[in-house]
C-alpha cells in the first residue's frame, strides 16, 4: 500500500507557514525549505508534510 501524499500549491504554502513568496524561495535556495515537486510545465507544487 502506498502512503496517501497530499500536494499543496505556493499560496497553499503562504497561508499555512505566515511567509512571504520572496522568503519561502529564499529558504529553497538556502536548502532550509523543501524544494518544488514539478507536475508539468506550468504546475510546481510541495509535499504537505514537509512543509
């Protein structure tokens, strides 16, 4: 059985940690913020529980 993974977008990620857009991709390219799950061309999201 595969775990049930829940994928959020970026205003998703906003609301739920208080941080700016500007902040959390700082954080990214620190390597302190989980890094994007890319979907397709147009669609990058994060893992809920890593958040």
């Amino acid at each position: 059985m595969t775990p049930n993974i829940k994928l959020i977008r970026l205003k998703d990620v906003i609301v739920t940690t208080g941080l700016s857009r500007s902040t959390i991709y700082k954080y990214i390219d620190k390597g302190i913020f989980p890094k994007v799950v890319t979907l397709d061309a147009r669609t990058v999201t994060r893992v809920e529980s890593e958040v």
